[in-house]
C-alpha cells in the first residue's frame, strides 16, 4: 500500500479496477460531490444496512452458533441478513466465526479480498479478538485484526445466537450512519493488514526482510555485517 | 464405583505377560514394563517391531486388530514411540513402545522409528502427526510430511526445548496468558 | 461409464486427468478440511486431504496448562459432543490417580452425555441434508429440538456448547427438580419427532437415489484404517465402548446398540445414527429413573487440582467413535504429556479409500456421512 499515492475520492485505484464497480448511481454521488451526498446518503445507508448478507465462513465451534442464529429460533432473516451466500462475491460480510490460525489466515485474506466493496467484517468470538483461549499457542492467530480490518468485535466464547443479533444490528446502525463520501475519501480499503504466507505460516513482510538481508548479505558480506552491528 | 482400580505404585512385574509370553514363544524379545493402569506394557526393539505387529495381529489368539493411536513422547532421556493396541475378537489391550535414546541420534537429525503404515494402514496419518509434532522420524513411510501445522514450520512443538516462533501474527510472550 | 450405444468413443479424444481443490472454504466442509481431488471426467480418481487449518495446539495446550485450566479448553476439542472430551479426560485422570467417582455423579455423566450425543447427531442430520442440497426447509426441524435441549444445558451449565461439566473426579453441579421433569418431558416426546424426521427423510427417493449404494464401506477396510463409531457399526463391527469396554454405569442400563450386517453405504450410516437416537433417549428415561442421591463429585475442585504419578489411557464412545485420551503425569498440577485419539482423525483418513472411482457430485454426500468434525481431526 504505497502511501504517497493520493487519489481523487472518484477514482478507482488501477489495481483494483477489476474488483471494483461503481453503479451509475454512485457515479453520479461522486459527481454530485458532498453536495448531494447527505441526501442520497442516508437512502442508499438505509438500503444498504437492511440487506447485509453474510458469507458461510466458520471455521469451528462459533460457526455453531453461527448456524444456530440463521436457524428456526433465532432466524438472523428478520433483520435482513437474509440468507447465508456461499461466495464471497455475493457476500457483504463476513462473520469470521471461529479461530484463524497460520495456515487458515492466507485463506480468509483472499476471501476478505474477494467481497465487493463496500464490506465489513465482524470478528465472531474470542478466538477472532484475541486469540482467545489459545491465545498463547503457537499456531494461532491473535485476533483477526492482524490481518484484516474489523468493523464489530463480538467477545464471547462462543457469543450466545443473541450477541451475534446485537452484533448485525450494531453493524446496521454504523452502515446508516456512515458518509458514503467520507468512506471513499479513506480509500478502499480492499487490502488485508498483511499478508501471510501458506508455507510457512509467517507474514510475507517478514519473509521479505530476510530475502532482503540475505541477497545483501550474499553481493557484500562485510558491509550488510557492519550495518547489522 | 468401583470401575476405576486404584493406582497403585508402579511395582516390578514378574515374568512376562500374555502377549510378552507369545512374542517370546516366537523369538521376539521384549521387555516388560510396569503395567499402566493394568494394561499390560511392553518396549520392543525397533528392528522387531513390525514382526512384532505382524504376529501379534495375525494369530488367532491374540488377534489385536485395532491400533488405536500412535503417540510420540519426549520423555527425560528417550524418545519413546506408543503404539495402542485393542483386540476387537478377544477384548484385549496392549501398550508398546519403542525407545530411542536420545545420546543415540546423530546431532541435527530426528529419532528413527520403523514406519508400520505399509501394512497398517491406520498408522499412515497418526505417524505423519507424531513426525509432525513430537519429531520421530518413521522411515519406510510412504508420504511422511507434515500433517497439522504449515508444510515448512520450523521444530517440532511437542518436544521440551522447543521455541515458539514470535512474529506481527503471534507475538505474545508464552505463558503470558496464565 | 459405459454406453449402450455400439460406437466406440475411447481412443479417439486424448483425456487428462484434473486436479481440483476444495476448500478450506467450502460450505460443505464444515469447517476447513482442503482436499486435492484427481479428476477423470466426472470421477474421482485419488483425494488428498490436507489438514491442520484449524490446528490451535490443544495437545500443546495440555502440557503447559494446569489441569484446572486445561479442564475448561477440551471441550473445544470436539464441540459438538463437548461432554464426551470432558469424559474421556476426567476418565484417564481418574484411572492415573485412582479417584472414586460418586455413583451420582456417574448417573448425571451418562446422562448429559447422551443428550449430547443427541444433539450432536441433530446437527449432523441438519448439516448432511444441507450438504445434499435440502438447503431450507428441513434443517430447521433437527435445529428446533437441538435448541431444546441446548437450553436444559444451558441451566445445568451455564453454557450452551462448552459446558466444561464434567470434572476430574465427578460433575460441577446438581441439578434441580425442574430441570430433571423437563427433561422427562423431552424424552416423552422426542420418538415422535425422530419420527417425524424419518417421515420426511427415510422414504425421500432423492435422499435415496443420492446414499443408496453410495460410498459402501467394507469391514476389513474399515478395521484396517482404524474406524470406529457408527460409521463401523454400520458396516457391521459390533464395536460399541458402551458394551465391549463396558464403563460408569452402562452395564446396568439396558439398551441395543444397533450393528449392521453387511457392509454399509451411505444410507445405512444414516439410519444408524437415527437409531442410535432412540436408543440415547431410552438411556436417559432409565437414568431419570435410577438416578440416586449422593455427592456429585470424588474431588475437590480446586484451581491447584493434581493428578497422581503415572499414565493411562482411557476412552468413551463419542458420537463420533471411540474418543481416547492418553495422560502421562509427573504428579504436579500439569499434565507431563497428552495425547488426543480423536475418532475423526481415524475416520477421515479412510477418505481417499472411499472416494476412489465415484463420482464428484457424490464427494459431500460421502464426505458427510461419516460425520467428521474438524477441530476433532486437528486439534
Ligand atoms: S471463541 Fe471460543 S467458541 Fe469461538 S471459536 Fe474460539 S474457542 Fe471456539
């Protein structure tokens, strides 16, 4: 994410051109500017917060509870999330239900990466703020929000079917109250915090700097060796 | 209830137990260890060990024909490889183990153990899992790779002097949660 | 593949063989199971799962916790069936330190455990037909007394899915009078409803035309990789903990444990889980009927809690399989070593074996039926 590359609130970035798509509407919100963005705002927020659908993403036991609240009792249809899309590109959200762990966090960064803008992302559990109960273990992640951002944390281990209802209605009333100006001026946030790497289970950055240290190392040992000290 | 016996102190056990007894009949030699909970334990040499198998699942009399789980073990001054076994014919269990010495590995490399997975098939994952976790390496094993953790972790987590990796994704200090 | 046309189509086109992924993220894994499937055409030719995306450490866990605290994290093991991961660690802490378990406390075991096998089969009956594409509708039913139950577990402790109630040396707490009839009340009528579920299911002939014949599991195989469970019982092992390794208080209960005599498909792995219902709910109308009075626990739940010197290994027949727990202990407040023998380890590896030669379609309809629960497969 290169930081100096500051654009225009009306323009896709080149290398998301293909992901993301501006309906005409919002073309013409753009075009329109702040002007008219407290008018249509709110109506397309209105829209917008009324049909959040969630992606099937669970992983263990709070996806449970996940099914649980999409089920007879608790049925997370009454508040708009209507059905549970198996695809990321029909999604809006996901509930990140269940622990990510080093192998498992490559998967979730591309999924993450894969729901159209505008998505949000609710961190389903302990497991997914903290690490939760295995917190300290050495294969797991400490909270999603090291790899992709969060709009909702929702502790709990697992959160009853209610937290998760608390949760989506939370989410609604962020999504109302947000500018759609303001989110595009923040850029599009399509990219992960950072990115893991499958193989090794360690993030790619650091990856990065050891490659780096060594090819300095290899073309002038004793120089990179004094930058060392 | 009276299900549970009681514990008692590791005693010497005398003489050979039931299986001990065939294996010695069919010239394998083994040791026999103090009963863990009134299973009968025996360590077995690594070279005989799959013999071992072979008999103790094929003959009639003892038929073991579960290997219920393999565990790996980083103990004091051995490695030790545990083999759970259950008749489901005759009702019966036994417990083997193979030790390595841990003086015996060669610096830098992993403890060897005879692979069964050829001709158990059951041992196939439970052997990739030990060689993932606790870091006995079971040779003659057809696809011995890691199982649960990525495919180029570094150490084997159960071992006693392992080091846990810190990084941006797990960079609290072990046991800081307790 | 054969056709009954006389035309010869074989030589003609050059075929290859494609390799597709699934998962980890596939609906119908239920979780993150990734398998590598070999394609011929339409046929599955070599699967290779990959495991360990859900993989936190528990063994690891175990060793560098106290018993105390590891008590309240095995039931994420399996948390479908989170009484029977309690059971099998208190049982093999219970053989090392040779603690008495109050009669009691081994009624109330036996008895949450076997709702818990109830609900734990519910969701696998709702989750299977989602996997075979009865997407809405149905599950719903499985769901509505799944909750029921959940609630009555949710009084005896404080928790829906990870009860953390069964102790090293007994059970957390008594339940009250109230609790006991509206138990007493579900199993009145839960035949009717397990009827109610096989009216729409048993004689459903998509659901047949989809299991019939599919994924048959031969006996020998299935001994050979080690299955155990209903998925066994269904091919006609009669291995059942409950009654060959008899435990607690099973061999004064009376039931059947139902074993099949040929070597079962699809189908038959899913009529046996539904009698298996029926026969948990006889056993826990007993249990409400035998329960005695007496203390609920052989030790004192403290946070310095030990167990005594030695190893042992126990185990409980889990909805799944026989669920074992292997302890070594050096007498101090943690465990030296511990071992899991997860029941979905053992099953899935059969996997491969049981996708060879069948078509793709029938990938999850397979997959599903020997009901594996992936923090059960990696810990
Ligand atoms: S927060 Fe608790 S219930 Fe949720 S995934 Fe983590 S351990 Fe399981």
């Amino acid at each position: 994410m290169a930081e100096g590359n500051v654009q225009g609130p009306s323009e896709v970035p080149d290398e998301l051109k293909d992901t993301v798509t501006l309906t005409t509407l919002e073309k013409m919100i753009e075009a329109m500017g702040d002007l008219l963005s407290p008018v249509v705002s709110p109506i397309a927020n209105a829209a917008r917060s009324n049909s959040v659908w969630p992606l099937t993403f669970g992983t263990s036991c709070c996806a449970i509870e996940m099914m649980s609240v999409g089920m007879s009792k608790f049925d997370i249809s009454r508040f708009g999330s209507e059905v549970f899309r198996a695809t990321p590109r029909q999604a809006d959200m996901i509930i990140t239900a269940g622990t990510i762990t080093r192998k498992m966090a490559p998967a979730l960064i591309t999924l993450y990466e894969q729901l159209p803008e505008p998505k949000y992302v609710i961190a389903m559990g302990a497991c997914t703020v903290t690490g939760g109960m295995f917190n300290d273990s050495y294969s797991v992640v400490q909270g999603v929000d090291r790899i992709i951002p969060v709009d909702i944390y929702l502790p709990g281990c697992p959160p009853r079917p209610e937290g998760i209802l608390d949760a989506l209605l939370k989410l609604q009333q962020k999504i109302r109250t947000e500018s759609y100006a303001e989110r595009k001026k923040k850029k599009y946030r399509q990219n992960a915090v950072r990115y893991v790497d499958y193989d090794t289970g360690r993030p790619l950055e650091d990856l990065v700097d050891e490659a780096r240290y060594e090819t300095a190392l290899a073309l002038d040992p004793l120089k990179s060796l004094q930058e060392s000290k | 209830m009276s299900e549970t016996p009681a514990a008692k102190p590791p005693e010497e056990p005398k003489g050979p137990g039931l299986c001990g007894q065939f294996l010695k009949d069919h010239g394998i030699a083994t040791t026999r260890l103090p009963d863990s909970c009134g299973v009968e334990t025996i360590e077995i040499d690594g070279a005989h060990l799959e013999a071992a198998m072979k008999l103790l699942r094929g003959s009639s009399e003892i038929k073991l024909d579960y290997l219920v789980a393999v565990s790996g073990v980083d103990s004091a001054d051995t490695f030790d490889s545990v083999y759970q076994l259950w008749s489901y014919s005759n009702n019966n269990e036994l417990i083997i183990k193979v030790r390595v010495k841990k003086t015996d590995v060669v610096e830098g490399q992993l403890p060897l153990v005879p692979s069964l997975s050829r001709f158990w098939s059951a041992a196939n994952w439970h052997e990739r899992e030990t060689y993932d976790l606790v870091g006995i390496r079971y040779y003659g094993h057809p696809y011995l790779r890691r199982i649960l953790n990525v495919w180029d972790w570094d150490g084997h987590p159960l071992r006693r002097d392992y080091k846990q990796l810190v990084d941006a994704l797990n960079d609290k200090a072990p046991g800081s949660f307790r | 593949m054969a056709t009954d046309t006389e035309v010869d189509l074989t030589p003609r086109l050059k075929t290859d063989e494609m390799l597709i992924n699934m998962g980890p993220q596939h609906p119908a894994t239920h979780g993150v199971l990734r398998l590598i499937l070999t394609l011929d055409g339409e046929i599955v030719r070599h699967t290779e799962p990959i495991l360990g995306h859900l993989h936190r450490a528990q063994e690891w866990q175990g060793q560098n916790r106290t018993w105390f605290q590891y008590q309240a994290l095995i039931d994420r093991v399996d948390y479908l069936s989170g009484m029977f991961t309690s059971w099998a660690m208190a049982r093999a802490a219970e053989v090392v330190d040779g603690c008495e378990v109050p009669e009691r406390a081994e009624y109330l075991r036996v008895m949450v455990s076997e709702m818990n096998r109830i609900t734990s089969h519910l969701l696998w009956l709702g989750t299977y037909l989602i996997d075979l594409g009865a997407m809405f509708g149905f599950p719903f039913y499985p769901f509505r007394e799944r909750e029921k139950l959940l609630e009555l577990f949710e009084e005896i402790a404080g928790q829906r899915m990870m009860f953390n109630y069964i102790r090293i040396g007994g059970v957390m707490r008594n339940p009250k009078d109230a609790w006991l009839s509206k138990l007493k009340k579900f199993t009145e009528e839960f035949p009717d409803r397990v009827d109610e579920y096989e009216a729409i299911v048993t004689e459903n002939p998509i659901f047949l035309k989809r299991t019939k014949g599919v994924g048959i599991l031969r006996k020998e195989l299935g001994m050979d990789y080690g299955i155990t469970g209903p998925s066994i019982r269904a091919s006609g092992v009669n291995i059942d903990l409950r009654r060959t390794k008899p435990y607690s208080v099973y061999p004064k209960l009376k039931f059947d444990v139902p074993v099949n005599d040929r070597d079962g498909d699809t189908f038959d792995r899913y009529i046996f889980r539904i009698r298996e219902m029926r026969q948990s709910n006889e056993i826990i109308k007993q249990c409400l009927d035998m329960l005695p009075q007496g203390e609920i626990s052989g030790k004192k739940q403290i946070a310095g809690l030990r167990v005594k010197a030695g190893e042992g290994f126990a185990a409980v027949e889990s909805p799944r399989g026989t669920l074992g727990c292997y302890i070594i202990s050096n007498g101090s407040d943690r465990a030296y070593r511990i071992k899991w023998r997860n029941p979905s380890f053992c099953n899935l590896s059969i996997l491969p074996e049981l996708l060879k030669n069948h078509p793709i379609a029938d990938v999850m309809a397979i997959f599903g039926s020997i009901d594996v629960i992936l923090p059960d497969v990696d810990r």
